[in-house]
C-alpha cells in the first residue's frame, strides 16, 4: 500500500503533467499493478494498493509517474492475513490454476481442431463473434448453456449417484418459491388451463427408510408452456412452491399438467438453433428441487408419457426412468400419477487435491 501526498510548486503550470500522470495511472490500472487507487478526501493525495513482486518492482513502477519527483510516499508491504475468510491457501491457488490451465487448453484444442477439420472460413469466425455479442447482450448465456451443455454437466456429475434420477436445472427456477400449506396445491388463476393432476409418492432413504418432513421445490410451465417470472402471461409465483412429505415420507400436491414450449426464438439460442435445423421444443415436464437434511439433494424432472417431444427434447434431459403416466383417478376430471424418490446419503466434502 502506498500513501502518496503531491506537493506541486504553487506557482507551477501543470496541466500537462497532470494529464500525463492520469494516462500512466489508467495504464497501470489496466494492466493490473495498480489494483486499488482512492482519493484521501480534501487533500492532494491517494492511498494506493500495488501489485508488485518486489520493492524494487514498486520503486520502479512508482519513478515511472510522471508526478513522481513531487510524489511524498508513504509505503507499507501488505501480506495475506491467515484469518481472512475465503482465502485459498497457496496449494489452493496451484490447483485451481493447474485445473484452469487443463480445462482452458482442452476446449481450445478441440475448438482449433474443428476449425482446422471445417475448414472454418474468415466470414464465419467473424459471424460467431457476432452471435457471441448477441448472446451476451440478449442475456441469453444461462439459456444457452442450460439447453446445449448442461445435460452432459449432469449426466457426468451424478450418473453413478445412488437414489433416483436427477436431470438438468434449466434456468427458470426461482428460489425461496412459497413454503405451502397442506392439502398442497400450487398456487394458480382461478381459470387456469390444463388437465388437473395430482401427483403423490414418497421419499426414502436409500435403506427405504421414509425422510419424514422432506422438502419437494416444485416449478412447472402452465398448459400453453409459460414460466411465471420469465414470460409475459402468468401471474408472479403462479405454479411454483415448496410442498412438504408427512412423517412417512409421503407427499401430495395438486397441479395442472404443464405444455410443452419451445425455447425463445427470436434471440441468438433459438436462432442457432434454427440455422441448424434443430427442433427448439422441450416436452411436457414439472421440475422438482427434493432435499432433506443429511442426503444430497436431487433436481429432476417429470416428464409427461402424452407428450410430444420426448424423444427429441432440445435440452437432451429426458431420461426414461423420469416419465410418468397420468391415468384418471375416478374423482371427476383429475388425473393423477405416483412417484418416489429416493435420494443418496450426503457426500463427505472431498479435499481438493
Ligand atoms: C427448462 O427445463 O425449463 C429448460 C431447460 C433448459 C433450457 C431451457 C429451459
Ligand atoms: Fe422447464
């Protein structure tokens, strides 16, 4: 850290001085040695914090501003405080490095190796650059990854994990959805669409034990494929909540059977998506969020047996052991199917290294 008062000659003009000092100190802010500059209130002076690897570094750095000869600095070496939360010890830091390195090189070689197999021209790298803009400035990074790379994410992570089946997140879940009241019922309008459904099951253990007070976060689309708090139509919250298992691990809740949807179109995923010729839809399907304390917890989907689109589903998470059968319940119009999820024993955390 380096306090630094200016004394300039009263009578001096140094305008120019002054504009050179401004270009130097923006250059060694942009390129990292100058990590923290503030202004001391009421004074010609800053309190600076460098990034150097020796005094020697700092001094050389310091007679490079053009100010430097009415420059008075104060200098105090900073070292890291062993008691600073979230500090990744040395050994940390080499191993996220090494596995930065690892993954950074993997994808890149593989990326000049498609462009090389291609033969990608000048006028495409520069398109992809542009859907790579477009991407950005629509927000739609969290779309498209949930849609193109989450899946093998997933499938990667948890394939071999014990319990039930779990499948992407996807990108429309909110947190913290209502805790609801018993007989559960997501929350909906009063002339919502859809087939009503009620879905129940329980929740084990792996040994089948019941997990008495279990919680099932449960977001779906209504019945023309609209997620609330993403897509113009539905209210805030509706068909989002949290429904809780009694103490022998069963659950009930009451909903409606969602739509199918296609991913956004008019941005740059539903136009890549175009321009190869996929299908954008996503079959019919509830997400759930299942936890109870000590298991992991499982984020899965439901997906509905009528449905088109389950075998080609654009975010490629449909997993056969997921699909579910609404029958009649003889109770009116509903339907209602069953199912159980069991979910694994919570993993120690594994030292990194
Ligand atoms: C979804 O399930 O809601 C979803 C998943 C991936 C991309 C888009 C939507
Ligand atoms: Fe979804």
């Amino acid at each position: 850290m380096v306090q630094m008062e200016v004394r300039l000659p009263p009578e001096m003009e140094a305008d120019d001085l002054k504009a050179r000092e401004r270009a130097r100190s923006q250059e060694l802010q942009r390129d990292g040695s100058w990590v923290h500059l503030w202004r001391v209130a009421g004074r010609y002076a800053n309190v600076s914090v460098f990034d150097v690897g020796s005094p020697d570094e700092l001094h050389e750095l310091l007679s490079s501003l053009p100010l430097f000869p009415y420059i008075d600095a104060h200098v105090t070496a900073l070292a890291r405080h062993p008691s600073k939360l979230d500090q990744p010890t040395e050994e940390e830091r080499r191993l996220m490095s090494e596995r930065a390195n690892q993954l950074i090189s993997d994808i890149l070689r593989r990326v000049h190796e498609a462009i090389v197999e291609n033969e990608v021209t000048y006028e495409e790298y520069q398109a992809v650059k542009q859907w790579f803009i477009d991407v950005g400035e629509a927000g739609e990074w969290p779309l498209f990854g949930d849609v193109y790379i989450e899946h093998v994410v997933e499938k990667n992570a948890f394939g071999d994990r014990a319990g039930s089946q779990g499948t992407i997140l996807g990108p429309f879940h909110l947190p913290d959805a209502p805790v609801l009241e018993a007989p559960y019922e997501l929350p909906r309008r009063p002339d919502e669409q859809g087939d009503r459904t009620v879905v129940t099951g329980r929740v084990t253990d792996t040994d089948g034990n019941p997990l008495a007070g279990a919680n099932l976060d449960v977001w779906q689309a209504d019945a023309s494929g609209a997620y609330s708090g993403f897509m113009p139509g539905p209210p805030e919250g509706n068909l989002r909540g949290q429904v809780r298992t009694r103490d022998d691990g069963r659950y009930e809740f009451r909903t409606v059977i969602p739509g199918p949807y296609t991913i956004p179109l008019d941005g740059p995923t539903g136009r890549l998506t175009a321009a190869a010729g996929w299908s954008p839809w996503r079959p019919s399907h509830i997400h759930l969020i299942v936890s109870a304390e000590g298991h992991e917890p499982l984020v899965t989907q439901l997906f509905i047996d009528t449905s088109d689109y389950l075998h080609d589903d654009v975010a490629s998470a449909v997993k056969d052991e997921l699909i579910v059968h609404p029958e009649p319940t003889g109770k009116g119009d509903e339907l209602g199917f069953s199912y159980d999820f069991v979910l694994a024993p919570i993993h120690a955390p594994v030292p990194v290294g």
